[in-house]
C-alpha cells in the first residue's frame, strides 16, 4: 500500500513526509548543523561529500543534498528550475523510493524530503533509511569480492526494478550496496517510471558495464567477461524472465 504523504510548509522550507511517522521530521532534519550538535552526525565515508549519515528519532538515515554535476555545476552548485512542488528533486525521488519499498523491491525507504524555494531556482535535500553494513558494488571490486555469485544476484537486483518499470538514472556501481544478506539500489536522483522496454534497459545495464570498467574491472578480474559480466547477463535474463 501506498504512504500517506504529509506536506508541511515551513519558513525552512516545505517538507514531505510519511504521514504516520512521529515525531514529524521539520525542516531541521535537513540541516547538517543540528545533527552535530546533538552529536548525531557523521561522515560516511565512500561517498562524495555530500551524504552524512544521521541518528534520527525515526532510526539512522543518510541525508543528501542535491548537487549538481558536470559544467554547469562551476556556475550553479545546487540550483535547479523550479517547476512546481512535483518537479522537485528530492519530492520526486521520495515518491519513486516510497512506491519501490511499496512494491517490496529493495531501495532505502524514504524518510522525507525538502526543497526551498528562491525566486526561480529551488535547493533540495533527501533523508532515506540508512542500509546498515553495506559496501558499495564498487568497494566488493576493489576489495577482490566481486565474483561469478556476486554478479548473478547483482543482475537479479536489476532485473527487479526493470520488470516494475523502474529506471534508474545512474546505475553504476557506486548505487548497488551489498550486506550480507541482500544487494540494494539506491541513489534514484532523476529515476522514473517507464513502460518497460528493451531500449532504456539494455542502457541501463551498459552504463553498469562502462562503470565497472572505468572502476578498473578488466584489469582486476581476469576474463572478466566470462567471469563476471556474463553472469550478471545471466542473473539478469533470468529474473526478467521470470
Ligand atoms: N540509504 C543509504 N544507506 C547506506 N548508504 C547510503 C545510503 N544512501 C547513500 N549511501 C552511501 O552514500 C553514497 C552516496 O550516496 P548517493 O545517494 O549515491 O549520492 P551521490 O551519488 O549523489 O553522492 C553511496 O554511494 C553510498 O555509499
Ligand atoms: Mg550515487
């Protein structure tokens, strides 16, 4: 079932929420300084600066502000267009990991979302449920753990989201997490829902390829094509299919 959302607008800026949770999050949850001084923030280390993870009254949660990247990020760090409460970021992002958690598919679920408004441009911030005892798919590479079983199950993961229509927006390997016991994706900045077709899914699935190439998977894995990249095609396959 579906959340029961809860929008509060507040001189911090408008915050959305999961209606049933008390106490409230407000616009201070979004705000790295009231953490550290209840000695409730920390650095999480991995990530590229821009995520902290928080001890809230709702359990640990990982908050982020929206950066931008690439050229325009020199002029405009954390400015986007605003286009009306829906077009927001981090509203968005809330709703794709609320209806992913809803359809039982593992992403962080979503704890609240914030953007403020000036003038024409809006920040964003998102707080979702930290993922306890995860590594990054990319620090399983580095680690030497990324094997034939690993990438199997790293395809199943993907299929899931694609069999519910769900596109990630930046799929590498820094947005799968591994814990003992399940793989997540994470990080749905610009997700959304599509009609599930082979184009945008093949595409999804070769931005993965180029990441763990850039993360130098070809010289740390010998034959990793047949090694590891097939098997994740195979883990793929098979759950789409299924
Ligand atoms: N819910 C979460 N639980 C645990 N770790 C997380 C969570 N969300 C993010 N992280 C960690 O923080 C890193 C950066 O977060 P992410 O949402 O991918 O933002 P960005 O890629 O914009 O920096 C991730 O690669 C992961 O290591
Ligand atoms: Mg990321």
């Amino acid at each position: 079932m579906m959340m029961q959302e809860q929008i509060r607008a507040e001189a911090g800026g408008t915050v959305l929420c999961d209606a049933t949770l008390a106490p409230a999050p407000d616009a201070h949850w979004f705000d790295p300084a009231y953490w550290r001084e209840r000695g409730a923030l920390h650095a999480l280390d991995g990530g590229r600066g821009g995520v902290a993870v928080i001890d809230t009254p709702a359990g640990a949660g990982v908050l982020r502000h929206y950066h931008r990247g690439g050229l325009v990020a020199r002029f405009n760090r954390d400015r986007y267009v605003w286009t009306g409460a829906d077009g927001t970021r981090s509203f968005a992002e809330f709703r794709l990991l609320a209806r992913a958690v809803a359809l039982g598919l593992p992403a962080p679920a979503p704890v609240a979302a914030r953007y403020r408004r000036h003038g024409l441009f809006y920040t964003a911030d998102l707080i979702t449920r930290r993922i306890e005892h995860a590594r990054t798919l990319a620090q399983c590479l580095a680690a030497g753990r990324l094997d034939a079983d690993l990438a199997r199950e790293t395809g199943a993961l993907v299929a899931r989201f694609h069999r519910a229509g769900i596109w990630h927006a930046d799929l590498n390997a820094h947005n799968v997490l591994v814990t003992g016991e399940a793989l997540y994706l994470i990080d749905f900045d610009r997700g959304e829902l599509r009609t599930p077709a082979e184009g945008w899914q093949l595409a999804n699935l070769a931005r993965l390829h180029r990441s763990l190439l850039k993360l130098g998977a070809a010289k740390l894995i010998p034959g990793f094509q047949a090694a590891v990249w097939e098997p994740l095609l195979y883990g793929y396959e098979r759950t789409l299919g299924a």
